[in-house]
C-alpha cells in the first residue's frame, strides 16, 4: 500500500502520496492506493486552484503504486488535484488536495514569451520547442521545453545543449526524445526529469518522429565505419539504442549535389513516412518498409511524381501530409524571394499538385521552419530564425503569434527549432486535419 495521507472519497478512502519532481519543478508526481476493488479505469482531474478542472492526467493500472506524472502547470502557481477512479462498483471521487508548483530554475535559462493575439479562436493546448540554430547560445536555454497557450513555459530539460533542432514526446508520452541540427547523439529525457540517456545511433540531426510499438524514425549519417552504408539513412531505434534501417536516401531520391534530409513526418493512417531534402528542393513519401511511393518537387524521380499546377517547385523543411491529399509546407525560399507557407492538394490517379493556399512571411527564414494544421482549422507556422510561432486562419488572418527573440538570461536571445502543437501532453501525437 502507498505510504501517504489518508484522502476520503465519495463512496471510498484513498491513499495518497504526492511531491513535485527534484528535476522540474512544474512536475507533480502522485502516488495513490484505493480499497475501491478491481478499478478499471481512473484519471486525476487537475487545475489551478479556483478555476475549473482544465487537465487530466490517464493513470496506468499496470504502472507500480499507479505513479502519474500531472504534466502542463505553470511555474510557481497553486493547483489542486482530484482522483476519479471507476470499477464495476461505480465510480470514486476523492477530496480535492492544493498543491504549489515550484519557480523558475535559475539554470537553464527558461525563454521569456511574448504572446501577441490579433484576434480570439486560438487553438488551445501545448507547444513543444527547441532552440533552435541559435547563433551565439552558449548553451544557456533548455534543450526542450514546452509552453501553452498562454505563452507560459510549462516544462524543460534540465540539461542545456543549445543547437537542438528538433524534439517529440514517445508514443506512450512518457519520455523526450531530442537531436541537434547537424550531427550529434540521439538524446531522451524522461518527462519527471529524473533521468537522461544519450544514444549513439551514427550522426543523428534535423527530425525525429515516433512510432506506435515506442520506437523513434530518425535521419543519420554514417561514416565508412558505421553500421549502415556510408550516408544518410532513415532510422528506428528503440529504448535500449538499437537502431533499425529503414531506407537510404540514395535509394529514394537523387539530387544534383549530396543529401540534406532536413524534416519527417509519419502517418499512421497508411504507416508512411514523408521527407524534406533541401539539396532536392522537393518532398518524397515512403513506407515504413523503406519502399518509395511518390516524389513531390525536385528532380530526377525514382518513381511515380506529381505535375506542378500553378507553380515553378515544392521544396522546404516542416511539413504536414493531411488524409484527402491536403500537404503544407514551409518554404524557405518561395518564389517572391520571401519565405512562405503553402498548402497543395495532391491527387495521385491524376498525379497532379494543385497550389490552394499561400501565407508569405515577407521575409526569409533559411533554418528549419515548419507548419503544422491545427484542430481549429487555423495553421501554425514557426519561422525558426526570427524566433516567432503563429497562427493563421485559413482566409490568412493571423490570429496570434508568439514571439521567443527577447534576450533574457546571460544576454541570450532565443529563437525556434521545429515546434510541435499538442492539444495535451498525454498519449501518442495526431494529426489534426478535419476527416
């Protein structure tokens, strides 16, 4: 039985313990015991104190002493909590306990947010980020963190690398999974913060994404040495480090001069990957068994390619593969001389990408960038290099933005990596597309 304080519910006792994680302070960590019998399922409803039950945290059965993790809560705030938990008896409530989450760290430097809302109707949920290609962090900022829609910064590595590009939670949300922009060490963190790995799977970089059996797809390079062919390569590894092959980038693409994989997206309506390469300037689309399915953009295709309508090239970094053919993407370099996002609808019996809609930025981002469709309809756009997220309305109105450039810290000034929307920090991602 959990050794903790003793909580009355409606119609059955509880035992609860509870304390904040020693690595990030805006983590809760709860352990708790009913004599409620064979409980089938339970959630721990959460809040800040005074306002509505705005978070619930799924509690798994199987964990020991069913440890859960209340992952979303702002620095240094009150909070209470409740456990609901239902068996073939009924369903228990207990009492409601405050908790006061922790402050700041004073190391890593968490960025400072500036949310700017040009009209209401944002979506509502969390970011996850990196810094980025940070030119002169010393290292200063967290090497994930996760911010709402309120522009607060609600979690954080403890550790600071700086020159992260990009970072996703595990299938089962329960880890951090991060790598640099260029070439580093696949990196995990777990969401308590209580422990970190860092795996050598060749030179990992750019994207990760994760898989339903708890793998992560990554790009690597390998040297002569390396397990794989000298190059770059789709891969999956595991928790423990073992990496899977899944495709080689020569087998998939040919640009005019080298690989430059640089962002990856994984669909498990049809179990697809689709990568971005800026040395093709283009997109290709891939089975989990490496296998090409088609080409957008670019040159020289090695298999079925899609007819440009209205437009000169398809090619960038973040991008976002929707279930009827919908496709955004940010381009880097769009044909004005400016940076853009575009949306295109692919038709694969025609094979042909019609150009629907278009969101120039009227300026130019040359680092990462991506876009990403939200549930409300409305697209998110990270322009990397100026360190701003927005949101935009699909008539093209922008609805908020969030601007992470201030300096703050040691004088550092934050931009974005890759930025990941998530409507809660439980369970596997989604897409969000309207089907």
């Amino acid at each position: 039985m959990v050794d903790g304080e003793l909580i009355e519910g409606d119609v059955c006792t509880f035992r609860v313990d509870h304390e904040p994680s020693s690595a990030i302070g805006t983590v809760q960590i709860v352990r708790w015991w009913s004599d409620l019998a064979e409980i089938s399922e339970a959630h721990i409803d959460f809040g800040l104190l005074g306002s509505a039950w705005s978070l619930s945290a799924p509690v798994d059965l199987a964990q020991e002493d069913r440890r859960t993790l209340l992952l979303g809560m702002k620095t240094a705030r009150e909070y209470r909590f409740r456990i609901v938990a239902t068996s073939e008896q009924g369903t228990c409530t207990s009492q409601e306990i405050t908790i006061m989450t922790g402050p700041p760290p004073t190391e890593p430097n968490l960025p400072i947010l500036t949310k700017t809302e040009a009209r209401a109707g944002g979506a509502e949920g969390f970011f996850v980020a990196v810094p980025g290609v940070s030119v002169g962090n010393d290292g200063g900022s967290p090497d994930v963190f996760i911010f709402d829609s309120d522009g607060d910064v609600v979690w954080w590595t403890p550790d600071t690398l700086a020159q992260v590009a990009a970072a996703q939670m595990s299938w089962d949300g329960r880890s951090m999974w991060y790598v640099a922009t260029q070439s580093g060490l696949l990196h995990r963190t777990s969401m308590d913060g209580l422990s970190r790995q860092s795996f050598d799977v060749g030179s990992a970089h750019h994207d990760l994404v994760p898989l339903p059996e708890g793998t992560m797809a990554l790009f690597a390079n390998f040297g002569s040495d390396g397990p794989l062919p000298l190059g770059h390569h789709l891969i999956e590894v595991d928790d423990a480090g073992a990496l899977t092959p899944i495709a080689a980038m020569e087998d998939l693409y040919a640009p005019a001069d080298g690989y430059h994989p640089n962002a990856l997206g994984y669909y498990p309506r049809d179990d697809s990957f689709t990568i971005s390469d800026l040395e093709l300037d283009g997109f290709v689309k891939v089975s989990r068994l490496g296998e090409l399915i088609w080409q957008l953009g670019g040159a020289n295709p090695l298999g079925p390619s899609f007819e440009l309508q209205g437009m000169e090239r398809a090619g960038g970094h973040g991008h976002d593969l929707g279930p009827e053919g919908q496709f955004v993407y940010f381009d880097n370099f769009f044909a004005s001389g400016q940076s853009a996002v575009v949306e295109l609808l692919l038709d694969e019996v025609a094979w042909t990408a019609e150009q629907r809609w278009t969101y120039p930025l009227g300026t130019v981002c040359r680092f990462l960038c991506g876009a990403q469709r939200l549930p409300n309809g409305n697209t998110s756009i990270a322009e990397s290099m100026a360190g701003i997220l927005h949101e935009v309305t699909p008539e093209g109105e922008l609805v908020r933005t969030f601007d992470n450039s201030v300096p703050h810290g040691q004088g550092i000034t934050s931009i974005f990596g890759y930025v990941r929307y998530r409507p809660t920090l439980y369970g596997p991602p989604q897409s969000y597309w309207d089907e």
